[in-house]
C-alpha cells in the first residue's frame, strides 16, 4: 500500500480553520451574546502567548487553547446545529481549496494511492470537508457532543505537533507494509516535518520560513 499524507490547514485549505470558523460565525447563524464570549476568550489566549510571560505556552499549547475557547462558541447550540453549521462551512472552504493539491490528489487517486487527510482541527468539520473529496481515511480532533455544545472538560487529542506522526505510525504499523518510499507527503509547517519525513516523496507546500529552508537542504519539492 503507498499511502499520500495530506495536511489541511495551508496546506489543502490555503487558511487557517479557527480564524475562518470564527469568521462564519460571525454571519452565521450563531448566537451574538455566544459569539463575542467566545471571541474574548480568543484574544485572551493571543494575548497570553503574544506577552511570552508564560514560558511553557508555546505555539502547540497555543492553539490547543484557541481551539477550545473558539468551541465555546456552540455551547449553548444542539448537535444538529451546530452540524449544520460545520457543512456550511465545508462548501465555503471550497473556495479556498490549494488547486494545485486538488490536481496531485486526483493524480495520486487514478494511480492507487491511499489517500490520507491530517487535521488538527474538529472531525466533525474536518470529516466532511474530507469526505467529499474521497479521502480513504481522515485524522482530526476528534470532540464529545453534549446536549448542547461539546464537553470541554474532556481531555482532547489534538492531532497537531507529534500528535501526527504518532497517528500516522499507530494506524499504518510495519505489519500493514506500506510502501514508505514511494509514499506521498504535504505540509506547510516545520512542525510537520516528521510526518513529511516518514515518506520518500515529501512535499512543501506554500511553507513557513523554517519549513522552507529545512525543504531546501532536504532537496524536497517546494509547491507554491
């Protein structure tokens, strides 16, 4: 089996989830008292990673704590709202797909390949947005529904940092053989190098300064 790893933020989805979910839910159908406590939650988080102050919140923490104040957006909505929701939100983000990665999918799917999505943003978004395009198999955060809104309380797995390529080994172990080398992998970060490195065909897409130069004394592919 050769497998074709794809990240989603700036990778597959040229933006970032949060900031784009946040925007919709500016116009969406969401509460206003809901949305503007959710957002000072947000720029609380911001503000205490900006200030530095607190050494051990680096950038993964960082985003595990936006993600959580962001979600507090739904609490006091019920599952099918907030699904509803997540599927506007999948045919928006369709107009921000990477269409050079849309091209390498269709590609890697005519030649047999296992097509992967890597989120480290909510499943129950990221599964849609993945499911219509026909990936095989898709990793992202996943979250408990409440009656109303998510149980926040609950320690979440955030697929991000390590997290990926912890997924990636635990689900593709040695005994499935998979065909490391001739393997296809996308990413826009240096924190996912490791995942990147895990196949012989690594691919850069649109990628931050450290990704960039690591890409270059690698000899990857760069795609912009």
């Amino acid at each position: 089996m050769k497998l074709a790893i794809v990240d989603y933020d700036g990778t597959l989805f040229k933006e970032e989830t949060i900031p784009f979910l946040i925007g919709l839910a500016k116009n969406k159908k969401i509460p206003r008292l809901d949305y503007y406590k959710s957002l000072i939650k947000i720029y609380y988080v911001v503000i205490k990673y900006k200030s530095g102050l607190d050494k051990s919140f680096d950038k993964e923490r960082f985003h595990h704590e936006a993600a959580k104040a962001f979600l507090t957006v739904f609490n006091n909505m019920r599952k099918a709202e907030i699904e509803s929701f997540f599927q506007e939100a999948s045919i928006e983000a369709e107009k921000l797909f990477n269409e050079k990665i849309i091209s390498e999918l269709k590609r890697l799917r005519e030649d047999g390949y296992y097509l992967v999505l890597l989120s480290g943003g909510f499943l129950p978004y990221v599964k849609i947005v993945g499911e219509k395009l026909n990936f095989d198999k898709i990793f992202a955060t996943e979250l408990e529904f409440l009656d109303k809104g998510f149980n926040l309380d609950k320690e979440m797995d955030f697929i991000t940092g390590k997290n990926k390529k912890k997924t990636i080994q635990m689900n593709f172990p040695k005994e499935m053989n998979i065909d490391w080398d001739q393997s296809y992998a996308y990413a826009d970060s240096y924190f996912d190098s490791d995942v990147l490195e895990l196949t012989g065909h690594p691919h850069a897409v649109n990628p931050d300064s450290k990704l960039n130069k690591y890409a270059k004394e690698k000899g990857w592919e760069i795609i912009r």
